[in-house]
C-alpha cells in the first residue's frame, strides 16, 4: 500500500456508506467491542453520537474514503500516565501493513496531545494473530497473557496485553 494514499482524520458523517462496508462485516467486527452495523441509519447515529465526540477517535482513510478506525482512550486521575489504543481495518485491506501505518501515525500525536500520557497500551484476544503481529511490527511489547481477562460479545477471553512507552522507539 502507498503510504501517501493513506491519511488519519476525524469522523465526518459522510463516511457513512463507507463505515457500513467495514463496520457492517462480521470478520472485522468479531475482534473489537463494537456490534457489526446492520443500517445505513444505525451507521449515522453511531458516527454522530459515538465518532464525533470521541476527541481520539480517527477514520483511517485511503484516498480520504474510511476503511477503518483508531481510538485512543487517555486515562484520568491516577491513571493519567496511560492511554489505550484500539483499531480495526477493512476486510479488503488486511494485511496490506495498513493497521501498522495507522499506528506508527497515531503514536506520536498522542505524546504530544497528552504530555502525562508514558504509555500506551493495547490488549488484544489471544486468538488475533494479525493483530499481535501489528503491535509488534510498531515496536510493542508482549508483556503477558491476562487469563480470563474479561467478556467479548458474551464469551469469556484470555487477552494479551502489549505496551509502547514514550521513551521507546516506534519501528
């Protein structure tokens, strides 16, 4: 995939029809705490009430056309020096190192829109393969399986958790 093709910005309620194609399929729906959109209109309320004022939320675009997203949850309070990261990419572009751009572009906004932010971390099911291989291609750490860690769509999962820290370089 040509890098200059591929752009983060946020969720603009035209990018409708674009979300039902990734959001609306199972296969890329199945590893993230979304429910698969099964309307245009349920796609609309989901980009104005849910995208939209997420203030680290990023349609991931080629050619300015959504074919995923990046989410950056910062913590608060005590736990102010981490943020969570999560993703997801069109069927048709997995494996294309898409994911991997989409983070090794998010990553240094997020240390300098959040300078208390030290590190980020993702947890992933056991079972993504393609998305342990991501992190790791970024520059993440494995630090360890968290054994049932918590409920995904009613079915409880081991998770691993992975971690980049901002004095850590992004590969």
């Amino acid at each position: 995939m040509d890098s200059s093709r591929m752009s983060l910005r946020p969720f603009k309620l035209t990018d409708v029809d674009d979300m039902m194609l990734w959001a609306g399929d199972d296969r890329v729906t199945q590893t993230i705490r979304w429910n698969t959109l099964t309307s245009k209109e349920e796609a609309l309320t989901f980009i104005k009430d849910v995208c939209i004022p997420h203030p680290c939320r990023r349609s991931i675009c080629i050619d300015d056309r959504s074919i995923g997203f990046v989410s950056v949850f910062p913590g608060s309070g005590d736990d102010r020096s981490r943020a969570d990261v999560g993703y997801a990419v069109a069927f048709e572009y997995w494996g294309q190192g898409i994911g991997t751009e989409a983070l090794k572009m998010t990553i240094p906004q997020v240390y300098s829109e959040f300078p208390e932010v030290i590190r980020l971390q993702a947890l992933v099911d056991v079972e993504n393969k393609a998305s342990q291989r991501v992190l790791e291609k970024v520059g993440f750490t494995k630090e360890g399986k968290l054994r049932k860690y918590g409920y995904h769509k009613g079915k409880l999962v081991d998770l691993f958790m992975y971690s980049l820290l901002s004095t850590e370089s992004i590969y």
